[in-house]
C-alpha cells in the first residue's frame, strides 16, 4: 500500500511516502516557512536533495499540493500519478481521552480533534489543516495517529493530579503524556531485539531528543510517563523546564511583572539547556562547553542527567523491576556521555553500562550493557512515520476492506 505520512505542523509541513510492507520509504521531504516570507520545500529521493522556492507565501494547503506535484514529477517524482496513492497517515499531537488508537477520519473524528484544540492550541489546529487540506486535493482514506494514544492505558492514580476533582471534570486536566508513538514502537522494538514477548517486559523507554519524556511499559502497557497535561513536565528538555514547583511560576510572575504569555515563553522556550547554560539548547554544544571547563554547562548536564536518573529510579518502583531500559532520539541514540551519566548509580537495579558498547553505540541499535548485568540497556533508533504508516494500513484494512 502506497501511503503518504504527513506532520502538519504551524509553519511546516513534513512528508515521506511508504510503501508498506515492504520497500519503505520512496521519497521524503519537508515544506517550511507556510504562512511567512520566503517559503522552502527540500525533496529527498534516495540521497538526492533538490530544493524549490515558491516565489510567493504558501499555506497548508498549496504547501500540500506542491508536495504532490514533487512525487509525481517526472523529474523528482516516485509515483506516475496521484492516485497511486492508497491512504494518508497524520500526526495528531493530541487525542484526548476520546482516542486509545489510531483513528479513520470521519467528520465526528475531525469534530472530535477539534474539541482538543484547548488541550495543544499549537498543535492540533495546524494538524487539522493538513487534514482538510488533504481532504480537498485526495480522494482517499486519512487516519489519524495520536501522540497521546498509546499513554491512554495509565490508571487513574498515575494520571490524576492532586488538584480540586471538579478540574478533571469540567476541562478534562489529567497526565496525557507525549511522544507516544516513539515509546510505542521502540517498546516493541526492544522486546524483538531480546527475542522476549512485550507482555512478558518490564521496560523504560526515554525518548531523548530536543523534547524529552520518559515511560514505563509493563506487560506491553503504558502505565506512567513523565510528560503531563502539555509536553513540558517531566524531564530538562532544551528549552523547556521540566519538573519545578508550580508556585515558582506564581513566584515569577509577580516579581517579575510579567504576563502568563510571557511566563509561557519564559518555562517552554527560554528554560532547560538553554537556560542553565545561558548559551545554548544543543546537547553536542552543551558537551562541549562542559568540557572546556565552563560550570554553567557542566551543571545543565548535571541537572539533565541526574532528573532522567530519578525518573528511572520512579519507573523502576512504579513496575516492581525494570528488565529492560530503552534510550532513543537525537539524545539518546548519539550521546554516549548522557546514557553513562544517566545510568550511573543505578547498578542496583541492574542496569550496568558496558563502557566499550555505549562508546561505540552511535546512532545504531545496540545493546550496551555489562554482559553479566540482570537487566539489558539498549539504543534503539526511534522511527515514528514507520508507526504511522503501518498504523494507516492497519485501520484502511480494518475499516474499508
Ligand atoms: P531530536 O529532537 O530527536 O532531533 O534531537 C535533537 C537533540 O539531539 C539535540 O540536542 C542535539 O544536540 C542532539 N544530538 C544529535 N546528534 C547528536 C550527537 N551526535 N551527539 C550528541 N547529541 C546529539
């Protein structure tokens, strides 16, 4: 099945065309600058790059149109003709508690996303227009895969805050949780590596990379995560705090003078790396001051590494034993330093680096564990469209044939 993966986001729009089951992807590529000055579509095929630029501003649906108009090209295009094009995958960053699973859009899904749009204003309205913007130029089924989806196993104690019960209620605030189809998939992932079943797996998944959360899977279940009502609890992220005391926000607000959208750009965009360092949000950056002796950033790493560390610690509590831990992302599938940090300490739990593996384990799966330790650490290449794409044909085949 011939399907087309979409992340729709505010100002961008990225693509890749699978071929499932099989012949993976045929051609990828990203749409940027939609609404602004300047726009830029890059188009990958194999290894060859070739960039376009619109001469005047886009939006979702032109930016979608000019990426169809890239695959059929005789020049850069994968497929002859639009309609070889069987189905439609897209992200949805938020589902509520309306979806535990991929969905058909239908017009009660789409109403049903849009009742989201409170819980992610940033990001389900432009998800939304990648769907009606495909809606006007396929004639094809869409699906909708959720970030939060695979988090909907949590129990009520795991994702109810300590906050008056009537907040639940009346506007549904709650753990969501994040990223989940990176837990989903490198979960799975390790348990073929260990040639174990899931449900047998008591495993902790940390998707590491500019954002970051943290998930416990046990028995093949989500059942804690470290991200919340939005992505920006649970660990330091680049620019975004993580944990802190909610009073502090009080704290910040009054003696500061500053308004909530300021205090929301302060703890998502200017906080994490970035903020204790003072320079950057880029790990390999980070890495590199601190080894040049500059404290600001050998204190972010610590503070970075220690919190991923307690969350371990959490998880493994919250389970009864962690078989396996799993890192992933920009952070975790490259940054040696950070998983040697990371781990450190939690010996007990039988999580024991080998120094060798973890060194030479960049950016490829591996098992990098002491041979002898009683639980594994594995890096797994985190890779969502592949989810994305098998999820659409798994709901096309279930719903239209
Ligand atoms: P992501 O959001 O998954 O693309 O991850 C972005 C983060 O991964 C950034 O902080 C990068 O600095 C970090 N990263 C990417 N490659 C490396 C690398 N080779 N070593 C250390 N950090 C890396």
């Amino acid at each position: 099945m011939k399907i087309l993966v979409l992340n729709s986001g505010s100002s961008s729009v990225k693509y890749q065309l699978w071929d499932t089951p099989d012949k993976g992807v045929l051609a990828k590529g990203l749409v940027s600058r939609i609404g602004i000055d300047d726009p830029l579509h890059q188009h990958k095929v194999n290894d060859r790059e070739i960039e376009f630029a619109p001469d005047e501003p886009i939006n979702h649906e032109k930016a979608i149109q000019l990426l169809l108009d890239a695959l059929v090209s005789p020049k850069h295009g994968v497929i002859a003709r639009i309609d070889e094009i069987d189905a439609v995958g897209h992200r949805v960053v938020h589902g509520g508690e309306k979806f535990s699973d991929s969905a058909l859009i239908t017009p009660e899904v789409i109403e049903a996303i849009k009742e989201c749009i409170p819980l992610a204003p940033l990001h389900n309205p432009p998800n939304l227009m990648g769907i009606i913007a495909c809606e006007k130029v396929l004639d094809v089924p869409q699906v909708a895969i959720f970030d939060t989806a695979f988090h909907q196993t949590m129990e009520p104690y795991a994702y109810i805050y300590a906050l008056p019960y009537e907040f639940y209620d009346e506007y549904k605030i709650r753990r969501y949780g994040f990223h989940g189809t990176s837990h989903y998939y490198v979960a799975h992932q390790a348990a073929k590596m260990l040639g174990k079943r899931i449900e047998e797996l008591k495993i902790i998944t940390a998707h590491l990379g500019n954002g970051a959360s943290i998930t416990a899977v046990k028995n093949g279940k989500c059942i804690d995560t470290s991200m919340g009502l939005t992505p920006l609890e649970g660990l330091v992220m680049g620019t975004r705090c993580g944990d802190i005391d909610p009073a502090i926000v009080l704290f910040i607000m009054e003696q500061k003078n500053i308004d909530i959208k300021a205090t929301n750009n302060l703890l998502n965009k200017k906080s994490g790396l970035l903020g204790i360092s003072g320079a950057t949000n880029d790990l390999r950056d980070v890495l590199k001051a601190s080894a040049n002796g500059v404290y600001r950033a050998k204190l972010a790493l610590d503070v970075y590494c220690y919190r991923i560390r307690k969350y371990i610690g959490a998880y493994t509590a919250a389970m009864g034993g962690v078989d396996v831990l799993v890192f992933t992302a920009g952070i975790g599938e490259n940054a040696s330093p950070i998983r040697k940090k990371a781990v450190e300490g939690l010996e007990f739990a039988g999580l024991i680096l080998d120094d060798d593996k973890n060194n030479r384990t960049v950016g490829i799966p591996g098992d990098i564990s002491a041979k002898d330790a009683s639980a594994r650490i594995l890096v797994i290449p985190t890779n969502e469209e592949l989810v994305i794409a098998t999820e659409t044909e798994r709901i096309v085949n279930e719903n239209l044939n």
